[in-house]
C-alpha cells in the first residue's frame, strides 16, 4: 500500500478552527486520508501546543501527535480584515469545522447561516461540548467533564464496588475515577471524522452543503451506555444499569507467576476449552459453561475460577497454551514495549521521520488501509505556528499587500 498514490479525500480543503484533542484529532485523520487541512489559530496559537515537553516554542509533543498533514495560517477573528481573510478561505472550501460556543461564534460571524452565504455547498461542522438544543449548550467542555457527565467514570467506582463485596481489602478507594486518557474527546472525534465523511458523501450525490453538530457529551455517552444499558433496554421495568460482564470483579489482566496475562473467553467452546488447559475438568462439562442462560448472569464466578488458576504458570506458558486451545489471550503490554510489539513492529505502526525543526520525531501510522487511496501519516510535518500563513492566503486570492496588512 504505497504512499506514492493520492489519499482518498484529495482535492477537500478543510478549514478547521479547533483546539486541544477533539476536533484536531478528527481533522488529522481526515488529513491522513489526503485532504488538504488549513488550521485557522489565534494570534497565540492552540492551546495544546505549550504543554510540555518541547523541543522547540509551542511545539509540545501531544499538539504533534494530533495536527500533522496540516497548514497552520493566524488569524485574529476579532478584527474585522482578518474575518474578510477567513471569508475568502471559507469561499474555496469544502468544510469548515469549529469547536468555539454558540453565542462566541455567531459574535465572530462563523455560524452556518454566515458562512453558508459566502459558499452555499460549505459543510459546516460544529464539534462543541454540548448540543445547542439543550441547557448546557454554552457551557465549557474539556474531557474531564465530559467523562463525568457520561458515566464513563462511574463504571471505574462501580467495579470497585463489586471487587469490594468479594474482597473487602482489594477494592482500594471506592470513589469515581478518570479514565487515564483523552477518551472522551478522541471518541467524539471520530465521530467529527464520521459526520464529515458522510456530508461529503451526501454533497457528492445532491450537491447540497449542510450545517452538522457533534456534541461530546451525545457522543461519548452513546459510547458509555451502547453495552451499559443492560437491562434498562426493557422499559420501563427490565433491570439495571451496567453490563455484568463488564463489571465483574475479576473482568481484568489475570495475575500469572511471573506478571498479568488478559484473557477473554467469549463463546462456549471457548470457555470450555479455557477451563480444560486449566485443569477445571469440573467446570468443562458444568451448565455453568456450557448453558449461556446460565453463564451470562453468572459470569462473575468464571472470571474469579480463571484468576485463581492462572498464578500456577508464568505468562509464556499460558500463551502458550491459551493459543494451542485455540482461546483468545495475549501478553499485557506496557506502553515501553509497544514499539517492539511483534505485530506492530512487522505492520511499521510507528513511524520515525526527521521533522524541519523538532529533528527525529515518532509518530503512529493511520489504522485504516486503503487498496487504491492509501492514507499517510507523513504526507506534511506538524506546521510551526503560523508556518503557512502567506501560502494559503496567496491561494485564496489575497494580494500580498493585503497579508502584509494583516500584521504578523
């Protein structure tokens, strides 16, 4: 799959206003499948790109790994010839993607219906916290919150309170807690990146451009409850909230002689065939295996069989094993060892490349694999703050007494 060939969105020029994680994480991608990706920023550039470490100024290493295949133009939206500049961009655009609040936007003139008058074929995407139909509309939203208001972080406490039930000295602290990670905004950026694809897909048959909105919070919970629901599915009487399997107390790496093995038995003949390299010959031919309407409302009782047998042998020797039966298991990598992961490392996941001014960097290779448009992680290196400015401006017709009135 040769970068030599041109990406799947070739030719779709992306004006994109976001910041931070969630929408840069969706436009990278888009960039990753070829489309030419302008980032609009302040005078001060995103915030992201002074979280630490640097090599050089306000070029830190998570604002890298999100906004590669990109050109960088300043922009100072509050003065008047710099919306005009942004006008003339958004004329030769195909989709302009922001993630400022309602009220801020429509003072800085870039709502739909604005902008939809300097190019009526625009696809203007809204990627903000919270819908704009309901009360929290205008209120800020970063992950932490997000994952607050999801649930997300109410399934962390209530496993804890199941260990704790079980064993009442290994439950730790039972309160909330965080999933260590952007969750939140990476997955509503995909669904930035989906709600995009498909616009582009409609304008391609009707010619018509549209306004589109991706709520965070419509997003992430759609992701917490898609299993999570439970019984609730069944109104207004069906049960609980919360996927038991999910949530079992033993639903985690299995401790082995010499470190953690994850392990997941899913189907009958897998739970079987788990069970018998365990030497359970008791459980193989039980109802409680091989009987689902058993299993699933007691499966909290096979997670905790499986975790007092796997200290026996050392992680090898389960692998090992495990894989003979045919059961699906794999080593618990750490994140220092991902590089020399096996399967990864054959794929070429991680990419080493010499960037103009942070000299060798990493980064990952995009996770979709195009036959006849592949994608690249490397088409453009992650631009310096303004980097572009003079180029794109020149490209969408303004003179160059007109950029330089623009002030630096």
């Amino acid at each position: 799959m040769s970068g030599t060939k041109a990406g799947a969105l070739e030719g779709v020029r992306i004006i994109d206003l976001t910041s931070v994680v969630f929408g840069p994480y969706a436009t990278q991608m888009l960039g990753d499948l070829g489309a030419d990706v302008i980032k609009v920023e302040a005078p001060e550039g995103d915030v992201l790109r002074g979280v630490t470490p640097t090599r050089t100024d306000r070029m830190g290493v998570v604002f890298m790994n999100i906004n590669r295949n990109k050109r960088s133009v300043v922009l100072d939206l509050k003065q008047a010839t710099h919306k005009n500049a942004l006008d003339k961009l958004v004329a030769t655009a195909d989709v302009f993607v922001h993630s400022i609040r309602p009220k801020a936007a429509a003072r800085l003139g870039i709502t739909y219906d604005a902008l939809k008058a300097v190019n009526d074929r625009l696809i203007h995407c809204t990627a903000i916290g919270f819908s704009g139909e309901g009360p929290y509309a205008d209120r800020p939203a970063y992950d932490d919150i997000i994952q607050g208001l999801s649930g997300a972080v109410d399934l962390n406490r209530r496993q804890r309170e199941a260990v704790a039930e079980v064993r009442p000295g290994d439950a730790g602290a039972i309160v909330p807690t965080f999933v260590p990670g952007a969750v939140a905004d990476k997955t509503a950026g995909l669904f930035v990146a989906q709600g995009i694809l498909a616009a582009l897909f409609h304008r391609e048959r009707t010619g018509e451009g549209q306004a589109i909105e991706i709520p965070m919070l419509e997003a992430m919970t759609s992701f917490t409850v898609l299993e999570h629901l439970y019984g609730a599915v069944h109104q207004p009487d069906g049960g609980p909230y919360g996927y038991n399997r999910s949530l079992a107390p033993d639903r985690r790496p299995f401790p082995t002689k010499d470190g953690y093995i994850v392990m997941m038995p899913f189907t009958t003949r897998h739970w079987r065939s788990c069970f018998a390299v365990l030497g359970r010959s008791d459980l193989v031919e039980s109802d409680l295996v091989n009987d689902p309407g058993v299993r699933s409302p007691r499966i909290a009782e096979l997670y905790a069989a499986v975790a007092a047998a796997t200290p026996r042998r050392t992680t090898a020797e389960w692998l090992s094993a495990m894989e003979a039966a045919d059961v699906p298991a794999m080593p618990v990598n750490r994140l220092e060892e991902l590089a020399d992961d096996p399967h990864l490392a054959a794929t070429g996941f991680f990419i080493d490349t010499d960037h103009p001014s942070e000299g060798r960097v990493r980064t990952t290779s995009p996770a979709i694999r195009f036959a006849a448009t592949p994608a690249s992680a490397t088409r453009r290196p992650v631009p310096k703050l303004g980097a572009d400015t003079r180029e794109v401006l020149l490209e969408a017709g303004l003179t160059e007494v007109e950029i330089a009135a623009l002030g630096d």
